[in-house]
C-alpha cells in the first residue's frame, strides 16, 4: 500500500505541476497575442461600466454588442442590472474568451472587424484609440444606417465621430475621472 502511495503522489504533482504550467502558459499566449493583435485585455472599472449602460439608456428592449467583449463583464452586468435579455461579445483572445465562456456569456471568438452590426442597436466598446481609429469608418457606416442607435465609448473618444453626450465618471483603478463618450 505505502509504495502505491509513493507512486501516486509524485504522479499527481507532475500533473498538477503541468496543469499549472499549461494554465500559465495560455495565460501568457493569450496576453502576448491581445498585443500582437493590438487590443490587450484591460478589464474596466464596474462604476464606469453602469455609467456606460445608463448613458446609452439600455433596457431589456436593447440588443448590445461587445466589441472586444473580454470575459463578458459588460454583458452579464447588462443583462442583472438592466434585463438587456439580447446580448453578444466578440472577443478575439482566447484567455478572456475562455472566461467569458467559463462566466455563461454569450460570446464569439471572431475579430471585432468582421462584425455584423445591422442586428443591434446599442455598440459598446472598450478599446484603445488606435483599435478605435481602425473600426472609425465601420461604426461611421452603423451610424449612418441606423440613426437612432447608439454606441458608447467609455475612456477614449472616437475622434472622427461627433459625441451626442459626454459624462464624466471616476475610475477606481486609473484614480481620476475619465469621459464616457455617447456616440
């Protein structure tokens, strides 16, 4: 009995062992791979995330698009929070997409550039200015054929669109008060 022990044991620790090392591993491709790609996985402030919501005044009539979705956050507090029952998240990286399946939110592994729009009617997008500057004639296009639909930008402005509305929210996490742009 002692010797089946002495070989299970070390067993279970090399599995363990690589386990960890796989995790890490993903982790670490998901990360570098977010930057090749150039949109690294920042998850953003809850407060700033509400405020985003309440500013494009999303309801359970809303269908809300993620682009670049993470682990779904914005999604499932969409969904408690404001009974937004159509929701979708596109999310590139498979770290994040994983959480995102892991947290039961409905997510796509697609590029947030091959996107079909037309079935929405609220964008939200949390993403850096250059990602932002590269899907500008995308979201200029959405808006121009669905006038009453919205997209909201917390943090960074979409610099060729024209805000309806600007709030200003604090972000726990940069320590002072960033813009959320209404587009």
């Amino acid at each position: 009995m002692i010797q089946i022990i002495l070989i299970i044991i070390p067993v279970i620790l090399v599995f363990i062992f690589l386990l960890l090392v796989f995790w890490l591993g993903l982790v670490l491709f998901s990360s570098f791979y977010s930057d090749f790609v150039g949109a690294p996985y920042i998850q953003n402030d809850d407060k700033v995330i509400m405020e985003s919501l309440k500013l494009a005044k999303v309801s359970s009539k809303t269908k809300l698009i993620d682009l670049g979705s993470g682990n779904g956050k914005v999604l499932r507090m969409a969904q408690k929070y404001f009974n937004v029952k159509n929701v979708l998240g596109y999310e590139l990286a498979p770290w994040p997409y994983l959480l995102s399946k892991f947290n039961k939110t409905k997510t796509i592994r697609k590029s947030l550039f091959d996107v079909d729009l037309s079935k929405c009617n609220v964008i939200y997008v949390y993403l850096l200015p250059k990602i932002l500057k590269k899907l500008t004639k995308k979201l200029a296009d959405f808006k121009k054929e669905n006038p009453n639909a919205k997209i909201v930008s917390p943090v960074f402005e979409i610099k060729e669109l024209k805000p309806l509305k600007v709030i200003k929210c604090y972000h726990k996490g940069f320590k002072k008060d960033v813009s959320i742009f209404l587009y």
